[in-house]
C-alpha cells in the first residue's frame, strides 16, 4: 500500500512539472494613455487627443515635434525584463513596447521613447518606427545607449515622453505601454497526463 502511494506522489509530482514547464509569452498593459490615466504636460510640442482609445495624433508632424506628461500614478516596472547597468547608467530592456494603430502614414516615421521617475531622471530612451496597423498591436521599444543618463528608477516610472524623429503625414493612437510576459499555460499534454494521475489514484483508492 506505501508503495502504491509514493507512485501516485511520483505521478502528481511529475504532472506539476510538465504543467509549470508549458508556458507562452503574452503582452500586458503596464501603463495606460487613455482619459484618466495619463496627464498630457502644457509644455509639449503638440497635444494629442486624448479619448478612452489613447493618444491620437493625426496631423503632419516634423522632426523633434514631442509631447510628454505623467502616468496616474509612479509604478515599479522592474520585473520586466530589466537589466541595470550600473550607477549613473541606466538599465535596458528589450521587452516593452507600444500598443498602437497606424491608420495612414505618409511614410515609416521612427520615434524615440523616454521613461523618466518621480524625480525627472532618465530612466531609458528606446526608439521604434510606425508602420500601417488597421487594429492595435504592439510595437517592440529597442532600448539605446544609456550612456549619460542621471540613474533613474526602474522602480519608480512615472513621466513619459514621445518625440518624432521624422516628418511627415501620420494618423495614429497610443493606447498603451505594454511588457511581454511569460505566462503558465497548461498544455494539451499536461492535461491528459493529469487525467492519467487522476485515473491511476482512484484505481488504487478502490483497490486498497
């Protein structure tokens, strides 16, 4: 009878594993543009409208046009795939990106990214470029050098910025800061094989 017990623990145990082991990436959002959620500075270069979709811009814009302001509340992104370079360097990322919808362009427009903390450090710059997106979807943020920034907290993100490295006719909306995340996910496998330990314990149950 032990022994028929310490096989049916071998067998959960072994399930556990295999269900811990299957997982996928997925992206969630970690700081928000809609109304309420996001507080555009009077200082920028333009302002976007803002609605319950994002940050919409849809003009012609030229390079150095930027806008910035604050999330509703400073918030700790460091389990995102951050990396710190040292004192007065910064840290990188390479899993955050942009939900947004490019619904015209005149042509690919890069731009470039700054997260900064409570205190107006620098945080990172990062810098993509728009493409046509008919429905949001997310654009990976490639971190650039951070050499010369002021050590800003990871900890502690609470200003963004947004500036137009190129010119040009764009119609597009910001809807979200977004990091890519692993997530457990059962696998079809997993399953069955938790439905075998299942079998296996209630079979010994009847014959002891």
């Amino acid at each position: 009878m032990k022994m028929k017990i310490q096989k049916i623990k071998l067998v959960l145990a072994s399930t556990i594993l295999m269900m811990v082991a299957s997982t996928h990436a997925a992206n969630v959002n970690i700081g928000s543009f809609v109304t309420g959620q996001f507080t555009l500075d009077a200082g920028s270069t333009y302002a976007p409208t803002q609605s319950a979709s994002g940050l919409t811009t849809n003009l012609t814009v030229a390079a150095g046009d930027i806008f910035y302001g604050s999330f509703a509340a400073p918030a700790n992104w460091s389990s995102y795939g951050w990396t710190s370079l040292g004192a007065g360097n910064g840290s990188t990322t390479t899993d955050l990106g942009l939900l947004m919808t490019v619904t015209s362009q005149a042509a690919p427009t890069p731009f470039t990214v700054t997260l900064f903390d409570s205190s107006f450090a620098a945080i990172q710059t990062f810098t993509a470029n728009t493409s046509v997106f008919s429905t949001p979807t997310f654009v990976a943020l490639a971190p650039t050098s951070a050499s010369g920034f002021n050590g800003g907290l990871v900890t502690d993100v609470a200003y963004f910025a947004f500036s137009w490295d190129g010119a040009g006719a764009i119609n597009t909306t910001l809807s979200a800061v977004q990091a890519t995340v692993t997530i457990p996910e059962p696998s079809s496998a997993s399953l069955l094989a938790l439905g075998m330990a299942g079998l296996v314990a209630l079979r010994a149950r009847r014959k002891s």
